[in-house]
C-alpha cells in the first residue's frame, strides 16, 4: 500500500437555521449563485432540501480552505452524488487549475448533518 500525501485539509461547520434564514430572504437568487444545477436538482429531491443544501455550502467552504484560495467562484466547486456512491468533489475552472498545480490526485468529502448543524471535512491528497 503506498501512502498518500496530504496537500489540503478543509472543515466547515454551518448553523443550519442561519443558513434557512438567508435561503428564506433571498431564495432562488442565492441558490443560483451558490450552486450548480445539478446541485439544486439533487436537493430539490430531497425530502429536507434546505438541510442538503446547507452541506453542501458547508463543503464548497471546506474545499476553498482545503485548495487555500478564498478567492474561488461557487460553481467552481461542485458536490456530486451518484447512485449507490459516496458524496464526492468536482472541480472545474479555477479550481481546478489550482488543484493541478497543487497536485491534487484525489479530493476525499465528509458530509454530516443534524437538526441544528451541517460539517463537512475535504482532505486533498497527492502522489507521495
């Protein structure tokens, strides 16, 4: 087994009525703004929307730490959920390129959420 090396590590913690309260003042203006289609559409099946979305700002937050650029656009980062599979990152655009120049092979994600709180945790990792 040949061990990976760290290159980033992120975690964000939300407060789940904060953020429903934002969704509530600007609703589908801020969802456009936060998230991809594809992340609206796998929320919008959901039977707690507002809760799967929340994890998800929690973890494009944790990703922008994780590449360490603050400066990245929303839709540059993308959770993704197939069938049957763990949550997982995509990147596109500039986050992408930084995630190549930074030698990310791997991007792993935690998503959990409760009543009151969303965590997600990105760990980025590398070729040693």
């Amino acid at each position: 087994m040949v061990a990976a090396v760290i290159l980033g590590l992120g975690i964000d913690a939300l407060e789940l009525p904060r953020f429903a309260r934002a969704s509530a003042r600007f609703g589908d203006r801020l969802a456009a703004r936060l998230f991809t289609p594809g992340e609206r559409a796998y929320a919008a099946a959901r039977r707690r929307a507002d809760q799967s979305l929340a994890v998800r700002f929690a973890a494009k937050c944790a990703a922008r730490r994780a590449l360490a650029d603050g400066r990245l656009r929303w839709h540059d980062i993308e959770v993704v959920r197939e069938p049957y599979r763990a949550p997982a990152l995509r990147f596109h655009g500039a986050a992408e390129r930084r995630a190549q120049r930074l030698g990310v092979a791997r991007a792993a994600l935690t998503l959990s959420h409760g009543e009151g709180v969303c965590i997600a945790q990105v760990v980025l990792e590398g070729a040693p």
